[in-house]
C-alpha cells in the first residue's frame, strides 16, 4: 500500500510540474518505478513493461496499443465523474483488445470508450483475466463455436452495453455488473451472479435478453417486460427477480425460487435501456425481501462482490488535491492532497 500511495503522490507532483501533461508510471519488480509523460506515454509504459509489471494511468484520455499481449495490471483513477473530480476520469480511448499472451490481464478503474476484445483475431485461448469497476461498451470474445475458448474469466462491477458475441467465452464468471442490452449472440457455460440487466423488449418477442445454453443465473434483476426472456436450453435460474408476466426461459430451464415483480417495485430509480450515472440502484423495501441463494440481497448491492458507490479502484483513490499556482518567499509550494486507502 505504501508504495502505491508513493507511486499515486510521485504522479500528482510529477503533472503538476509538467503543466498537467498525463504520466504514466511503470511499476516493475525487476525495473524497478518508472514515469512516462509524452503524448504516447501509454504506449511507451506498455513498451517498457514486462510480464507482471503493474501500469497506474493517471485521469485523462489515453490511446492504447494495438493488443495487450503481456499479463500486466493496470489502474486508473476511476470512471465516476462524482469520484473524479480530482484527477478527471480515466478514459481509455477506442477498443481495449488482448492477445494470446494476455493470460491473467487484470484491468480496473477506466472507461473504455469502445469495445473489450478478448482475443485479436478468431480462436484464441486467453483465460484468468479480471475486469473489475470499468465501463465499456459491448464485450466480445470472437471466435468459431467450441474451438480454442477462453476460460475462467471474471468481470466484476462493470458497466458495459452487451455482451456481444462471446461464443468462445466458457467457464467464466460475471459478478455484480450492469449490462444493458441483450446478448446478440449464443453463450455457453457462463455464471451471472447478482447482475442487473436492463433491457427492455416490451414486444419480447424479437431481442431476448440472452440466448443462452447450461448456464447459471442467480440473484440477478431482469428488468426485461417482455415474455422473452431467455432463449437457448438447459439454464438453471435462482433466486432472480423477473419483470416480466411469465417464465419465458427456454427450453428445459431449472428455476428455483423465482420473483415476479413489476419493474416500477424493483429498483429506487431507474428506467430506460442506457446506464446513467444519476440511476440508483438500490432495491425499494419490497423487493429487498426477495433474496439471493446466499441470504443476501438479489442485485448489484448482495453477493460476495456487492457494489461499491462511485465505482472507486482498489488503489488509493485520490478524494481531493489543492496545488498553489507560484511559490511564496522562500520558494516553497503549498499542496494539500487528500488521499484514502480502498479495502475492497
């Protein structure tokens, strides 16, 4: 912890003194600490690193590399613009795309403005990786059905649109996320587990949520209308909170102990298809008495990952920061940095 906070302090000061350009620092068991402030400072942070090397992105917007093809760990600052207002968000700018060699990759705390790509070309393995509080538009894992898949995969507290064509993702897990759209293609073998999923097909016919196959869903909200739910065979379904009149999920499903609630009792504040940073997503008191198989509540807020507010990083979140414009007399700069620990 101590040397995170040094890393995050070094970087504040580092920017200052740079007239706010974005730095980048490397931390690196075998190179040791080092910062990188030019327009490519991502870029070159990434060139310098090595395998199990850790990446701190400060606020702003940053271009990627083509593919991240190393097991690194980068954080950013956040995404919540409540949280940030100290360091601004940390925007990844375009698609987020891993290689074959990207087994472990753990990402945390960034917006990215477009698309997570599990695999830069058709049928690679890639597996282990964790993305944890960022944001996102539609995630994919592309591939031919059944052929190299990645595995043990786990996304936690994000906030993306789809879960797009993910064919070749199995044995993966999704915690505590808000996804919201539907599934464009088949999934197989996955785990959602105290999900929101607010897509809504009034016509529910057309765009079920998911078309999916020996999956699990447990604790999650499906705010769908619709009476399509869920398409696909062999689902089990657990402790979730439907929104729609009738069980539409597929074909054989397993469910246990479902809720049927309308979707104006479900949530405190929310409507609509798109993710809001002014939506709440904690339960009204009526549907907080239907809960998940661990006895906690359905939705983002049980389970073993329940949301964190603000969507803040596990590294040490800068809350506030005050750097004097000019020195006084005896040349010494006045800088109050408010600086807090995250447990989780």
């Amino acid at each position: 912890m101590k040397t995170k906070l040094s890393l995050l302090i070094c970087v504040i000061l580092i920017t200052t003194t740079n007239y706010a350009q974005k730095v980048v620092a490397l931390h690196s068991s075998t190179n040791g600490v080092q910062y990188f402030n030019e327009n490519a400072a991502f870029q070159e942070a990434y060139d310098a690193s090595v395998a199990g090397d850790t990446i701190y992105l400060p606020g702003g917007t940053h271009t990627p590399p083509n593919v991240f093809n190393k097991k690194l760990t980068i954080f950013g600052a956040g995404h919540h613009p409540d949280a940030t207002i100290a360091t601004f968000t940390t925007k990844i700018s375009g698609n987020v795309i891993l290689g074959e060699n990207a087994d472990g990759f753990h990402l945390e705390g960034v917006h990215i403005t477009s698309e997570l790509i599990i695999g830069n070309t058709n049928d690679i393995s890639i597996n282990d990786i964790t993305i944890k509080r960022c944001r996102w538009t539609n995630l994919r894992v592309p591939g031919t059905q059944d052929m190299s898949t990645s595995n043990n995969n786990v996304f936690v507290e994000n906030i993306f649109n789809s879960v797009y064509d993910c064919r070749n993702l199995r044995s993966s897990s999704f915690f505590n996320n808000i996804i919201s759209n539907h599934a464009y293609y088949e999934i197989w073998d996955l785990y959602f587990v105290n999900n929101v999923f607010t897509h809504s097909d009034t016509y529910g016919t057309v765009t079920p949520t998911f078309n999916a196959n020996n999956c699990v869903f447990q604790n999650n909200i499906f705010l769908q209308e619709g009476n399509n739910v869920v398409v696909g065979s062999d689902n089990t379904f657990e402790n979730n909170i439907f929104c729609n009149t009738i069980s539409a999920l597929g074909t054989d499903p397993t469910e246990v102990n479902s809720y049927y609630m309308t979707r104006s009792e479900v949530l405190v504040n929310q409507t609509g298809n798109v993710f809001e940073y002014t939506d709440n997503y904690h339960l009204q008191a009526g549907a907080a008495t239907n809960l998940g198989t661990d006895a906690t509540e359905t939705g983002i807020y049980g389970g073993v990952y329940p949301w964190k507010d603000y969507s803040i990083p596990t590294n040490p979140h800068i809350s506030s920061k005050s750097i004097s414009g000019s020195s006084d007399t005896n040349g010494n700069i006045q800088i109050d940095i408010n600086v807090h620990a995250q447990t989780n």
